[in-house]
C-alpha cells in the first residue's frame, strides 16, 4: 500500500501546495485524487508566479483579459478564480462524501493587505462571492492586524485558510479568532458550521537556525515546535469552550501542516511528511514531497505517541542559545515580506506577459 494511502487511513489529509493550468487540463491533478490519495489543494502568489512565468498555458486568457482592458491584481485574480473553480469541481465530490470536511481549495488575499485589517476583510468577503464556490478557503494571515479580520470574516460565514502560522502562540491567537467568530454566529442565531483550517509553516524554521543548532540537532526545530503545536491544538479541542461549541453543530477548525518539503539536500525528502503523520490534521505538501512520498515514504505510527517530546527538543534549542519565541516572531514577519516580494513579482509578470501579448 502507498504510504499516500496510509496517511488517508491514519486520518490525516493529504492536500497538494500547487496548482497551474497545466495541471487541471492534463488530468493530472485527477489523477493525483484517485491514485495519491490527495483530497484538497492550497495555493500561493509565488505558485501562481512560476506557472504564469514558466508556461504558456495562460497565454490566451490573459491575452483576452487584456483586450477587455483588464490588468494588474484584477487580471490576476480572474486567471486564479478560474483555475480554483475547476480545482474546487474536482474535490466537490470529497468535499461532499465528507460533509464538508474535506475537499478544500484555498485562494489567497493580497499579501500586501497583511497589516490592514479592514482591507483583509473586504478582499475575503469579495473574492468568496466572485468564486462562488462553497469549498473555497480564503487564506488571511495571521498577523496581529490578520486576527480581526479572521475573526470578522469567520463570523460573516467566508471559510478561511489562517496562513503564515509559526508557533504555538500564534497557532493559538488564529485559533482563539476563529472561535470568537463562530460563538459570535452561535449568539446571533447563524448557522455555526464555517469552515477553517489553521496553517503551521515547518520548514522554514530549520532553514533559520543552518549553522546555528547543534549538528545532532539539525532538522530538528520545525517538527519539534510542530509536535508542541499540535498538543495544543489536541487540548484546545478537548476544552470545554470548544465542546460548547460543537454541541451547537459547529465544526473545528484542523491543524493543517505546511511548507512540508525538505529544503536541506541530506536529508529525507520526506522528513516532514513522516514525522507530523497525525489524524484529524491537513499536511499540504508540493508535488515533489507527493512523489516521493508516493514511491518510497514510509508512514508507521502517528503523532501522539511523540508529541511530549516538543517541549523537550525545544528546550535543547533554547541551551544551545537560540530564542525560539523571537525567531517564531521573527519567521512571521519575513514571511509576510516574502509574500509581498512574491505578489509583486506575480503582478510584474502579469504586466509584462500582457505587453508582449499586446505587442504580437
């Protein structure tokens, strides 16, 4: 058996971080759902960025786009909608069998909205109506000035993908918004059932320590606070806030792992995957983490049983002289400046793609 299926069969949902038109008129990501077990998808500025620049399979629309004078973010924003309405069509069946559960696209605001709370929400609401899909995230940053805006857009009834999470705190304050939102709608007489996840970047945490750590400690940071993240997020369920809540037909928001693929060449291409194999959570992981996964990757327990070691390897970190709070304050930030280099060079490419089109 695959270990895609495995990881389906432990509970947890495998979603691909990718997505081009390339991959929905090939049928290949189809044929990722039946013979990988993928049941959602996420996408990114610096995703859409590659598959425009890197084909010409967006050549026609944007050449049409244009000649309806049409460019820039709106430009964009229609070539994204498109291809998340047809990713959305194929997991609707998941999405289905499993009341909702699974079977989710995400689709991001403007990463320069990261620190403007009333933009953020406005660009929610706006791109969930013009999607029209009802399993559509919309991805909000969990900024200080993100958390209102999941709260509000959670409360308005937009599911959202909470993105650029990096530690326990952070995961917390995301999933203390999005409770807010719905105990909001449970006061108001609304339907309690939205639907969310909240997205813990890994990886980047042990591309920031390179150098720093120990040797017998490298690759060791990201799962470490991703294993203390997930017995938070084990208690928070368990707490009698969120019973409350789930008594009234709501549905809780899933820990959902990303930026999953190995970035250190000596080490496992599927390191992330194994460690954090865990039911009643997401990993989205790119193409290449699904492959490898796919052909040799092995899934043999589940994450519970190794969670009290977060705490534990933390700690070695904080002997070895690295602040792990401060770096997880600190990943954040560059994470929303590496989106916002991503989204203009997105937009660059838009701009340029459509005046050599225009020129021919």
């Amino acid at each position: 058996m695959k270990a895609t299926r495995k990881l389906c069969e432990l509970g947890q949902s495998l979603w691909l971080d990718n997505i081009t038109r390339g991959l929905l008129v090939s049928g290949t990501l189809h044929s990722y759902i039946q013979e990988f077990s993928v049941t959602g998808l996420t996408s990114n500025p610096t995703i859409f960025d590659h598959a425009i620049k890197n084909s010409r399979d967006y050549d026609a629309a944007i050449r049409q786009k244009v000649k309806e004078g049409k460019s820039g973010e709106a430009l964009f924003f229609e070539l994204a909608i498109e291809d998340l309405r047809q990713a959305a069509d194929l997991f609707r069946p998941i999405h289905e069998r499993t009341n909702g559960v699974d079977g989710w696209v995400s689709l991001e605001v403007s990463p320069l909205l990261a620190h403007d709370t009333s933009g953020t929400l406005a660009a929610a609401k706006a791109l969930h109506a013009k999607a029209a899909r009802p399993n559509l995230f919309i991805k909000i940053p969990g900024t200080k000035e993100g958390l209102p805006a999941i709260e509000e857009a959670i409360f308005a009834g937009v599911p959202i993908n909470v993105t650029l999470l990096f530690s326990r705190a952070q995961y917390v304050a995301a999933a203390e918004a999005y409770l807010r939102g719905i105990e909001r709608r449970i006061t108001a007489g609304l339907n309690p059932d939205v639907g969310s996840v909240a997205s813990l970047f890994v990886s980047r945490w042990d591309v920031a320590v390179v150098g720093k750590e120990p040797e017998w400690l490298r690759n060791q940071l990201g799962i470490a606070v991703a294993w203390q993240t997930h017995e938070r997020y084990r208690h928070l369920l368990d707490s009698p806030r969120w019973q409350r809540i789930f008594n009234t037909g709501a549905r809780a928001q899933r820990l959902l792992f990303a930026s999953t693929g190995t970035k250190d060449p000596k080490a496992s291409d599927t390191l992330y995957i194994e460690a954090l194999a865990a039911p009643f959570t997401v990993n989205t992981m790119p193409e290449a983490t699904l492959k490898a996964l796919a052909d040799h990757g092995e899934i043999d327990g589940s994450l519970p049983v190794r969670a009290c070691k977060g705490d534990e390897v933390l700690a070695k970190f904080e002997k070895a002289g690295i602040d792990v709070d401060a770096l997880g304050e600190q990943l954040q930030d560059e994470g929303a400046e590496s989106f916002v280099k991503s989204w203009k060079d997105l937009i660059d490419c838009i701009a340029s793609k459509s005046e050599a089109l225009k020129a021919a």
